[in-house]
C-alpha cells in the first residue's frame, strides 16, 4: 500500500487559536496525526539573551526559536513517508488545553466524505494520511514550506493576543521545565518577533490588515527557486470572532478546503 500524504499547516501568532483548530479538524480526519511545532524548541541553554533585554531569553526569534534541522527532518518524514520522525515525543499534553466546544454535525459531515475519499483511495492501493502542523513560525522556513499543501494563518488582533498570552503566561518547555513570561515579555519581544517573521508575506508588511502579497509564495520560499505554477499555491487566512461561533466557521471553513486539495493531489 502506498502512502500519500496531505500536509495541512496551521499558523499563526503564539495564542491565535492554532492548537485549539488543529484539533478541531483532526475529529474530521480518519487518518491522521498533528505535528506541535512547539515539540521542536531548542534546549533552555540554546536560547539566546534578546540584545535589547539582556537580562531575558528570547525564546521567539525566529531564526533559534526552533530547532530547524530537526524540524525539517520530521515535515521531509511526514510528508515522503507518512509519519513521525521515531524519536519524536510531544510535550503538547503537559501545556493548558483551551476547550472551545462547538456543533459536531459540520465535523461528522465532513468525516463521512473524508471516509468515503479514502476508502477510494485504498481501492487503488493508496493510503490517504493527513499531517496537521500547529506553530507560529510555519512560513519562515522554505525548507519546510515547499512540503505544505493546504495553508491556513490565523489572524487574531494585538490586543486579543496580548490578553491571552497575559493569561497563559507559562509554558512546559521540551525538557519539561517551566518558563513563565517576565513582566512586558509580549511587548518587548513576542509581538516584534512575530511580526518580522511573517511582515514579508503581506502588502505593506501589514500583519494585521494588509492583504496577502501576490507574490507571497515566492517571499516565503526567499532565494529557493519556486517551479512553475508553484506560486498558484492557495492560503487562507482566518480572522475567527471569538467563541465557539468564530471557531466553527474556521473548522468549516477548513475543513473544506483541506478536501479541495486531497481531491486535487489524489487526481494528479
């Protein structure tokens, strides 16, 4: 049996609801498994100093906030093989879970053309696995990006993500030490730190309002050359309302998309 592996990357700020949506949209997935890129922080000893806050850890710039060859191992392994790197162990339970409870019917509808697509699929001797990966430096890396193919970015306003990081606060790093944010962490360096990471990626570097930039694609992929209709790659960008209405949009809404390309990559 041959494995065929959709990849679905779910991006966005630290508190946009990333987590919260992958896990809504794996109920709908027969065959599937989530990627954390939380998993993938570097020891607490390889987080540097931030140059303008000497006496704090910056534990979100872009370039050391992630282990990168360590994840690229693991999205090159999910997507040609159709799993988990086997040394990989997720610290995703050990964080505060958000439970945000909506309607099951779009999801058991979904599931019911999912089931349907993949047992069509496993007539002609191919496995349909899905891969959803949660984190919020999805489209920094090119070497990452090329293997995603359905891209979703939650956009979520400063002050809601202030208020809910403020709220959270703490996290269970990989090694299972505790870091809690020190007074004015999201100011000083979250917030900067994500939006120039992903400032390339919109017209006028707008983050929170512009319009993705046409030439997106080619932005996120930097000095990598990007095959012909490569650039045809479609992202949808999220602006979820708050509560459990916000989030059944964006499951739907998901979920939809996430089928258009398995009917698109099983076709091909």
């Amino acid at each position: 049996m041959q494995r065929k592996a959709i990849l679905i990357a779910v991006g966005g700020a630290t508190c946009s609801g990333k987590t919260t949506l992958a896990k809504k949209l794996q109920r709908a997935l027969p065959n599937h498994f989530i990627i954390h890129q939380d998993d993938f922080a570097p020891s607490w000893d390889k987080i540097p100093y931030h140059p303008d806050f000497p006496d704090v850890q910056d534990w979100d710039r872009a370039d050391t906030a992630v282990d990168w060859p360590y994840f690229r191992r693991e999205i090159e392994c999910a997507k040609k093989e159709g799993k988990h790197l086997p040394e990989l162990r997720s610290h995703d339970h050990l964080n505060k879970q958000v439970e945000v409870p909506i309607d099951d019917t779009v999801i058991e509808q979904w599931r019911t053309r999912f089931e349907e697509l993949e047992e069509k699929e496993r007539k002609k001797g191919v496995e349909l696995v899905f891969v959803l990966i949660d984190g919020f430096l999805l489209y920094y890396d090119p070497e990452c990006v090329k293997y995603y193919d359905a891209l979703f970015f939650l956009r979520v306003p400063y002050a809601t993500l202030k208020q809910r990081r403020e709220e959270r606060a703490q996290y269970v790093t990989q090694t299972g030490e505790v870091w809690q944010d020190p007074p004015h962490y999201f100011d000083n360096i979250v917030y900067p730190a994500y939006v120039d990471a992903h400032k390339h990626l919109f017209t006028n570097e707008d983050v929170e309002k512009g319009e993705l930039a046409p030439d997106w694609y080619r932005r996120a992929m930097g000095s990598n050359a990007v095959p012909d209709g490569e650039n045809d790659k479609v992202a949808e960008i999220f602006t979820p309302a708050e509560g459990s209405e916000g989030m059944e949009d964006m499951v739907a809404q998901g979920l939809e998309r996430i089928y258009e390309v398995a009917v698109r990559q099983t076709s091909t």
